[in-house]
C-alpha cells in the first residue's frame, strides 16, 4: 500500500461570526491556533482512496459538491473515491457560499498535494481507550459512550508516516464564550501526536452527537455549558488522547493492507412537524414577548422557518455512507451529519472487522440524527429544527452500515 499526506491551513480573518453557539452573537476577535485541511491519499493494487478532514464544525452538501467535483477532475478519479469530513470544532466559522467554495478549492488541493507525495507503507491498526475524559451529556450519570481511541499508523520500516485517529467526543471544550478561532482538542491531538512520533496526524470524529468533554471545570449538573472551558483544558484533553493514539500505535500489530471501498445512500425523509405558517406565527408571538432577548428562543424560532423554507418542496433527503476496508481487520465507516453515539456503537458492536472506526461530520451536514427511543425522550439533539429527519434514520443507517461492511469484508 502507498499512502500520501499533506495539509492547508484554512483559517479565515478575524472578524467571521463563529459557528456552534446561538448564545455567540459577537464576531471572532483573535486566531488561537490555525484551522486545518488535512488529508490522505491511498493507493492499492490499482485501487486508490482520498480522504481530506477540515477542522470546522461540519461539511454542508454545497461544500462536498465543490470539492468533489473539483477533486475528481485534478486527480482523475471517481468521486465515491473521495471524503470530505469536519472535526466539529465550535470555534470555527460560519460558512457563506463564498468561503465554502474557497475551502473546498484548498480541500481539493491539498488531497492533490497528497496524491503526489505517496509512499510504500506498512499498515498497523490498534485500539486504546480514554473513556475518563468524555461524559453522555443526554445522560451524564449513566448514558452510552464510546471510550475508544482507534489509530491506524502507516510506517516505513520504525518510522511513522501519518497516523489515523478516531475518537468521540464533540469539539466543544471551548464555549460559547469564547470568540477566538480554534480547531480546539482535536487540533491539540493532532499536534501533540505530530510531536511525539515526527509524523502526521490525521483525526476524525466519530458519532458524538450526546458525548461533551469531561474536563477538570465541567459541572455534571449543568453539563451542556461549556462556558467553563479554557484553552488549557484543550491542550489537556490534546495530550491525553495524543499519548493514549501513540501508545495504542506503539502497541499495534502489523496487517496485511488491502484496500476496498463500498458505498450507498440511506433515503431519509425530512421531518416537519409544524407548518411554516404556524412556525412563523410562533416567531410573531415571540417577538412581542419578553423571551425575545434570549439570542437561542430567536436562534432556534428563525431555523424552524429556514427549515421549512428550504424543504418546503422536499420530502426526502439522501445521507451517503461509504465504508473503506484497509485490511481484512481494519475498516472505516464513514457517515454524514451529526449523530448519537448509540449508533456508532452499534456498528462496531456487529461488524466483521477487529478495529471497525466509525466517523460522523462526513459528506453532508443536516443536524441531529438520533436513534429512535431519543424522540420519545425529547432533549435538544432529537427535537426539530435541531434534527430534520424522521424517527428510524439511525437505525436505517446502522443497518446499510453494517450491510456494507459486511459485503467489502
């Protein structure tokens, strides 16, 4: 197998509006650290792969279209051969149509730049764990994690090429407080792992949609506000999951690589359960009420009428899966939007694979995709215009999941 890495940096000016938080109503005042495009290229028997990640809170189906398009004309290939993802970082931008087609062009670019620096690697697949730092934040007492840090490292002989990391936990160690732009811990991961092996490192999320970081600062008690975060917790988080990513990568064992890609569509269908009539009357009311100062009452009224604005002539929409063998023990399963970590958990628990890495925030952003109990116990990830989609979207994407993986094993 030859594999090739190459990175962008993709900060904008100071001054973007930063996504994540409706409570953020002032602009980014200051650059913490850079946002970055990073990206691997794979090549196998003829085969090849490309995977770029961004470090922004999600990829919209306007952005995967450009780069795709983009991508497949420079390298020539086809474009279920390609993936774009987003750590979910909450102190990224928020995307207009002109910076969307910018960072594609770079995304694009840079999975080139990684086409062309390709070498012959030996593949070695691990998985560690970190389950201390990361909290259910629908149930912080006792809702479903996923503990594990899966890492699949790409060697010359003792030195490391590029790592893999995956892990789930959102990208919201930093609040809504924060006004300085930062691709926040999985920046600090990738940075810390770079340090500690000389190569590069290249992390995706997994299915986070109900997992928040369990920092020194976080009150279990109010467990969604992340206003308590620091930049020294994400260097913090960084390092602990950087030194658990290397030590499971030390620890690994070697594979014979083999390279298989399979893709499908899930169709969900959009959920609408007011009119746009009543949702506008709902943001008529509010405006005449004393509520109308809270930015998230306002935040949240004006996304059911853009909501239902842009469905207004869709009833359903496709949700791409692709599922990327690297060995007979080693898969990565990628998913779009935002989704709750029983999902995720359910993949790995029935796929063929030893290390089955699971990735959410992967072509296509739409909001919360929960599993279907979460409607009846309501909260914000399974409540519209939070979640757009019918109940029984994460159980078809489970099941198309596991069908895939089971065909490309």
């Amino acid at each position: 197998m030859k594999v090739g890495y190459a990175s962008s940096i993709i900060t904008p000016p100071v001054g973007v509006r930063l996504s994540g938080y409706a409570s953020r109503v002032r602009p980014s005042e200051n650059i913490h650290d850079n946002l970055m495009c990073r990206a691997l290229y794979f090549e196998d028997d003829g085969g090849v792969f490309a995977i770029a990640v961004l470090d922004l809170i999600g990829v919209g189906f306007e952005l995967l279209d450009y780069f795709q398009n983009l991508a497949s004309n420079i390298l020539n290939i086809d474009k279920s051969m390609l993936t774009i993802a987003a750590t979910h970082t909450h102190a990224g931008p928020e995307l207009d149509q002109e910076l969307s087609k910018y960072i594609a062009r770079v995304a694009a670019g840079t999975v080139y730049m990684a086409s062309r620096r390709l070498e012959e690697v030996q593949l070695y697949s691990g998985v560690g764990s970190a389950g201390a730092i990361i909290v259910n934040r629908r149930n912080p007492s006792s809702g479903l994690l996923d503990p594990r840090v899966h890492v699949v490292s790409f060697k010359c002989g003792s030195a490391y090429k590029a790592l893999l990391v995956n892990f789930t936990c959102h990208a919201v160690v930093m609040g809504h407080n924060n006004l300085q732009i930062s691709a926040d811990y999985p920046g600090a991961l990738n940075r810390y792992v770079e340090m500690l092996t000389g190569a590069p490192s290249l992390f995706v999320n997994g299915t986070c949609g109900d997992v928040n970081p369990f920092t020194p600062r976080t009150d279990l008690t109010r467990v969604y506000d992340r206003s308590i975060g620091t930049f020294e917790d994400v260097e913090w988080m960084g390092r602990i999951l950087a030194c658990e990513s290397v030590k499971t990568a030390e620890l690994s064992t070697s594979e014979t690589p083999s390279l298989r890609v399979k893709n499908s569509i899930v169709k969900a269908k959009i959920w609408k359960p007011i009119t746009l009539e009543e949702a506008r009357r709902e943001l008529e009311t509010l405006e005449k009420s004393k509520e109308y100062s809270d930015p998230y009452r306002c935040y949240i009224a004006e996304a059911k009428i853009r909501v239902l604005e842009k469905f207004k002539e869709v009833e359903y929409i496709n949700l791409p899966i692709t599922v990327l063998a690297l060995s007979d023990a080693t898969a990565l399963v990628m998913l779009p939007s935002e989704i709750l970590v029983e999902v995720g958990l359910k993949i790995k628990e029935g796929s063929p694979f030893k290390n089955t890495l699971v990735a959410g925030y992967c072509n296509g952003y739409l909001g919360y995709i929960p599993i279907e109990k979460a409607y009846d116990e309501g909260g914000y990830e399974a409540t519209f215009p939070t979640c757009i989609v019918e109940r029984g979207t994460g159980e078809k994407l489970i099941e198309e999941s596991l069908k895939l993986l089971s065909e490309v094993y």
